[in-house]
C-alpha cells in the first residue's frame, strides 16, 4: 500500500540535542534504569533515584537542568515533589517533567499548577519523550540566557544611576538619562516576559510596524542554515511553509491576532536548505499596544520530525502487517465494507474476494523453523502481487492465510483468471538460503451480493470456500456455494462431539489378527479405533482427519497406546504360551512431526508395565516424508531405544526416498491392500508385490500382506516369501473379549 506522501518528505535526521544534566526519580527499579539507560545514550548526564525524599536531598546538593519525576512514589508523590522544588529558592529553577501510569487529566492539572513544564503518560515512546526533554531545556536555557541579559542590564541601570548621582549633573539631564535607563529596562523585560511564554526551541519576534521578523540562529541553524543566511523578513519564513501547509499557518495567525485564540499554536512542514521538508511545531504569543492594536508577536519553533514520523509510523502499523507491510485484517475488512455499500448502491458495482491459504504450510514451519516460515510468507507476498492490479487490496489475514479484494469485476470470470494466475506464479520454487521450497495454495471466492449483512460474513464465505479447495485436494480454487457453509456447521459440530468423546471415553479398540504365514498361527493383532455413538461405531475413516486437524487426536493417541498395551498385557499373562505375540498401534501424524509420540509411548509402556519387544508402531510413507531424514531418525532411534517394532504401513502408496530408506531402523513393511486384492496370475499387481518384498528382504525387514481374502491370495503372498498376512480371510477386526476366543481357539491358516 502507498504510504502517506507526507511521511515521504521527512528526511529522518535526529532531533539536533544539547545534553543536559538530569534528575530521574522513579519508584520502579526496572523502569528507572530504563530510563537513566535511555537518557545517557542521548548523551545526558543522569542522577537517578527512587523516592521523593532523597530526591529533594540531592537537588540541594547536585546542579541538575531538568528533573524528570513519576507521579507515583512511595514516600512524596510527583506532584507534590515538583511543588517543594519550585518552592524552594535553591531548586527553583530546573524544569520538572512528571510522568504518569496513564493519562490523568488531575494530576496533570495538579502539576502544571505547581510548576512542571510537561507531563507525558506510560508507556512511553523514547522518540516522543527524548524530543520533549530536548524541546523542555532548550525553553528552559532560553530563558536562563534572557533572566541573565536582563539581570546584565539591570545592573547596568543601577550603575548608570550610579555614575549620574557621581556626576551630580543637571537635573534635566539626569531625569533624561534616568528615563532613557528605566525604557531600555523595560523593553528588555519585556521581552523576556515574552520569551519565557513562548520560547520552546528556535526563537522569532515579529514586529507588526516594521514588517521585520527577527530569528533566532538555533531557528535558522533548524533549517540548515548559518546566523547571517537570512534577512529578518516574513517572506524567509512564509516562503519555506510547505504549500499545502501555508494557508492553514496564516489561518491561525489571523485567528490568534484578532484575539480570538490564547496563543497561536500549528504544526506544519518547513524547506530545509538541502531540498527536504522538516515538520516543526511553533507557538507564538501578540501583544498589543496602547491603543489596543496588535503591535507584536514573539514564540518558538519547534523540530518535531521524528516525532510525526512515529505518528506515521504507528498509524501505518495499526493497519498493516509488519512482516510482509500488506494490509492487515482489519483495513482488508473496512475495504470489503466500502466495496459491499457500492454493491448495495448499484449491482453492477460487483467486487470478489478471493482468500488464499498455503497449503500445508505448518509442515514448512515446524521442518525448517520459524525463521524460515517468515522468510517463505514475505516472499510469497511479493511474489502474488504481481498477478495483481493498483487497484486491488492485498492483505495478510492471519498466518498462512491472505485475501485479495478485487473491485470493479465484470463476473466471476475474473475472479477465476486471478486464481489461475496465482497458481501459475506458484509453480516456481521460492529460494530461501540455500534451500528451494515449493508452495502451492488453496483459494476460495465469493462475490459481493447485496445478502452479506458485512463483510466479516463475505470474508467466512471466502474462507469457508478456501477451506473446501484444501479439502478437495489443494492447489485449486472453489467458489463460495450455500452448501459449504452448511458442511462447515455440521463439522464443527463433529469437533465439539469429537472433544465430548474424549471426556466421555466414548472409544473403543477392535483388534484384527496378524498371521504369520510360517506357521499359520495368529502372531499378534493391530489395534484399531472405534467411536461409539448412539446410532452404532464410528470408523476412524470419519473423525481421524478432523482429530489431526484439531489436535485432538493428541490425547486420542495417547489413549490408544495405554488400551492396547493394557490389553496386550492382559493376553499375554492369559495366554503365556504366546510370549512373542505383538500389537501394532497406528502413530498420529501430528503426534509424531510434535515430537510428542516417543513420550506417549515411555508413558503407556511405564503406566501398563509391557515390554517394549511386545509393541509395534504403525506410521505412514507420508508421515515419515514430511521431514527431513536427519529429524526423521532421530525420532525413529529413539523409538527403537525402547526396543519396539517399527512398521511402514500401506507402503507403496506414498513417495519414499528410497535414497534414505535403508538408513531408517524400520523392521516391516506393510504392503498396501490395494496390491494384494488385485493380485492376479501373472498380474501386474503381483510382480509389485514380489518388488516389495525383495526390496524389504534387501533391506533386512519383513513383510505384512494387508488386505488378504481370498485362499488364492493367501497362496500367493506365500509363494512369494512374505512373512505374514492380515485381511477378512483370517478374521474381519474384532472386539477384545471376541479376540481373547479367537486366541483360545487357536485356528491355524
């Protein structure tokens, strides 16, 4: 988005800075080394303290410029401490800034009433305050300069007096000469009373007759230039004023001088002598003449560069988002709101919203790091916005997930193309380092329709529709239909069910027989979930996506191992002739990429009291891809340091790296049942099968047929050497006290 062309013309130059000697008197430790640290790296030398008392007690003994005070101590509060130093004839002169917890219009009142010249509220920005303090002891050391002038003159008054009572002149001459002492002190106290009600940094004094402005060489040194670089004219003022900001200065000017504001007081930008325009505060005070009439003007001016650029700089961050500077979701959702009342005013006037997810975008996260995550989302914005037009709003919504609103859209056509179009710059891989990750994104669209009530209804449709393209295979866009909304009520639903479940202990394990193939006896069983609902069982197949999704399927996991093992345990002590019988558990995706699945397992082999050598963990080729090798064994060797069996499940299915396969400690692999049940004579399917299996034997592990049923089938996989079989020809999966018999019974195949 364009930034404010304002801002743009700022050159960021520090605020010029004199140091000071500083009194800092705050309660908090934390926050009064804070603030000595930030003031002595402005170059200021810092006196620091934590109670009202000790402070009145260094102030009479140190000579300091300026006391910056917390209203809340714990002895004397702020205010009533400024009170006492400027009541006091040896620490009257320093300034007093209070500081506040929060605005506190009170206490405010209360301390400029007892003499601090500011008052700032936490937190504090160090810019805003460092730019005060500077403008407070500049105000501070103008009038100290113009107290001593006078102070010079005075005396110089009385010694003239002085001189002309020595003297013993005429009478007429030494009243002429007294008058003429007496008018050069009053002009000069004059202009001191002026001065300190108007100085604050650069000084000017414009006089109305005349038409001359006098400046001061700190308000000239402001704008770059020399003491003797400009004459005392208004023009070298007047012609500086930014042209959008002149008419607005002499507003004010006018409204002041005809008496209608106390003071004049107008922010605006000034040409500095290298061609950039700084933004200065300035304040001024009239005064009149005998007859009433304005006669002259005297203030200050004041550099408040940095400070507007921290204006403009929170201002731009409150509506975008710091890591790719797109807009955020809140200036995304005021625009779709305008874009919505244009629709409403005229059907015509149609606009889309297309919102954009990364599709499994948490994979890249917890792979390759948050650093990396950042790093991908700021170049993936760059990359989309040239698909994109001036005219439309790109923003990032929330994490992975962006929006683009396109206005003035003839049909949904358009909206389409841009779809395609960002699948097309996809296709390329980003580099990030030394390392090239390829992305692809889900997109959702909806157009505006005079329906949506706002635009945080239109944007869930949006995402209700992204969300429907991950789900039908990602890389791909969907366009908003009332069906969605629907499946994302009744899946919602499902989760709260789903958590009601966990609560509840509404789950079950079937268990369906391994069969080893050597000697046809069952040689162990895989534990499979079940949800029970008052309308029958719940296959894994419906809530296990969702449980993965959620999170939830953290403590459904963790469940299952304690069951199984609980219920291993059990056989095994009922049947102790059958020592080297095995369960086989499936391991959660998440549980496993969340390094959570080694504890899991440490727990329920601990809380049941199983050998490790009685367990095997089942996990997918996808589970095991999603991560780089060297963090795959990791938590593979881990695993197997508690001496369990590792098993690949429906193995062929997935995209091994078979490059790195054989270093993984993998003890089976289980061939997926879509091989075995199309295995025919001479069939395709069967040389794959007979791959699988010289591939596992060259590898040193063993084989699982899955999904055997038919006695052909059975012959088959042992004619080509696989170790075991599982599938309805032995047993359909059962209940555990229906397995417990069909242990007892003890078929053979």
């Amino acid at each position: 988005m364009a930034s404010d062309p304002a801002a743009s013309q700022v050159l960021k130059t520090a605020v010029y800075q004199r140091p000071g000697h500083i009194l800092a008197v705050a309660a908090d430790e934390s926050f009064r080394k804070k603030l000595a640290g930030e003031l002595a790296k402005q170059g200021h030398t810092v006196l620091a303290t934590a109670d009202g008392q000790h402070a009145l007690d260094l102030a009479q003994g140190a000579q300091f410029d300026l006391a910056v005070v917390e209203v809340a101590l714990p002895d004397i509060d702020g205010v009533e401490l400024c009170r006492r130093l400027k009541a006091n004839a040896g620490t009257r002169h320093p300034a007093v800034m209070l500081l506040a917890a929060a605005p506190n219009v009170e206490a405010q009142v209360r301390g400029l009433e007892g003499g601090a010249s500011d008052f700032l509220s936490k937190p504090l920005a160090w810019p805003v305050l460092h730019a005060r303090i500077v403008a407070v002891l500049e105000q501070q050391r103008t009038v100290a300069s113009f107290q001593a002038e006078h102070e010079r003159i005075e005396g110089r008054a009385r010694e003239c007096a002085r001189e002309l009572q020595a003297a013993n002149a005429g009478l007429q001459k030494e009243i002429a000469r007294r008058t003429q002492v007496e008018k050069i002190w009053r002009d000069s106290e004059e202009r001191c009373a002026l001065v300190e009600r108007g100085a604050n940094d650069g000084l000017w004094d414009w006089d109305f007759v005349t038409k001359q402005v006098h400046f001061s060489p700190r308000w000239k040194n402001m704008l770059g230039y020399g003491p003797n670089e400009l004459k005392d004219h208004l023009d070298e003022w007047l012609t500086r004023v930014h042209p959008d900001d002149r008419v607005g200065l002499r507003d004010d000017i006018q409204v002041h001088v005809s008496g209608l504001s106390a003071h004049l007081e107008h922010e605006f930008r000034m040409l500095h002598k290298d061609g950039t325009y700084r933004w200065v505060f300035c304040r001024g005070l009239a005064t009149k003449n005998a007859d009433g009439q304005p006669c002259r003007m005297a203030g200050s001016q004041t550099d408040i560069t940095e400070r507007k650029l921290a204006e403009f700089k929170a201002a731009h961050d409150a509506f975008h988002d710091e890591l790719t500077g797109l807009a955020n979701r809140a200036l995304f959702l005021d625009r779709v709101g305008q874009a919505l009342a244009r629709t409403r005013q005229n059907a015509n006037a149609k606009s889309a919203v297309l919102y954009l997810g990364i599709d499994r975008f948490e994979i890249i996260n917890d792979g390759l790091g948050f650093q990396t995550g950042n790093a991908l989302l700021a170049a993936f914005a760059k990359r989309l916005q040239r698909c994109l037009r001036p005219t439309d709003t790109f923003a990032r919504l929330a994490g992975e997930e962006f929006g683009v609103l396109l206005e003035d859209v003839r049909s949904l056509a358009e909206a389409t193309a841009l779809a395609n179009s960002i699948h097309q710059v996809l296709t390329d891989p980003f580099q990030l380092g030394d390392r090239e990750v390829f992305v692809t994104a889900s997109v959702g669209i909806v157009l505006t329709k005079t329906k949506y009530a706002g635009a945080e209804d239109l944007v869930r449709d949006a995402h209700t529709a992204m969300h429907s393209a991950m789900a039908a295979g990602k890389s791909r866009q969907e366009t908003f239909a009332s069906g969605m909304h629907a499946q994302v009520l009744t899946q919602l639903h499902m989760e709260n069910d789903l958590r009601q479940a966990i609560k509840g202990r509404e789950f079950c394990l079937w268990y369906q027989p391994i069969v080893s193939l050597q000697s046809g006896r069952v040689s162990g069983f895989e534990a499979l979930i079940r949800w029970r609902r008052p309308y029958g069982l719940v296959q894994p197949s419906d809530f296990i996506h969702l449980a993965e999704e959620t999170e939830l399927i953290l403590p459904i996991t963790a469940w299952v191992f304690h069951e199984a093992f609980a219920q291993m345990r059990d056989w095994l002590k009922q049947f102790p002739e059958r020592a080297g019988m095995t369960v086989s558990v499936n391991a959660s995706g998440t549980a496993f990429s969340e390094g959570h699945l080694h504890r899991q397992v440490a727990e329920a082999l601990k809380e049941t009291g199983i050998a490790g050598s009685s367990v095997k963990v089942e996990l997918t080729e996808g589970v095991l891809m999603q991560h780089d090798d060297g963090s795959t064994l990791a938590i593979l060797s881990q695993l197997k340091s508690m001496e369990l069996g590792l098993a690949i499940d429906d193995f062929g299915t997935g995209y091994s790296n078979l490059s790195y396969m054989h270093r993984l400690p993998i003890d089976i692999l289980k061939i997926d049942r879509s091989f075995v049940s199309s295995m025919g004579p001479g069939g395709k399917n069967s040389e794959i099968v007979r791959t699988i299996k010289a591939l596992a034997h060259n590898l040193g592990m063993v084989t699982v047929a899955e999904g055997v049923e038919t006695q052909q089938q059975l012959d088959q996989i042992r004619e080509l050497g696989c170790e075991y079989g599982q599938g309805f020809l032995f047993s359909k999966p059962l209940p555990a006290d229906e397995a417990g018999q069909l242990l007892a019974a003890d078929p053979k195949w």
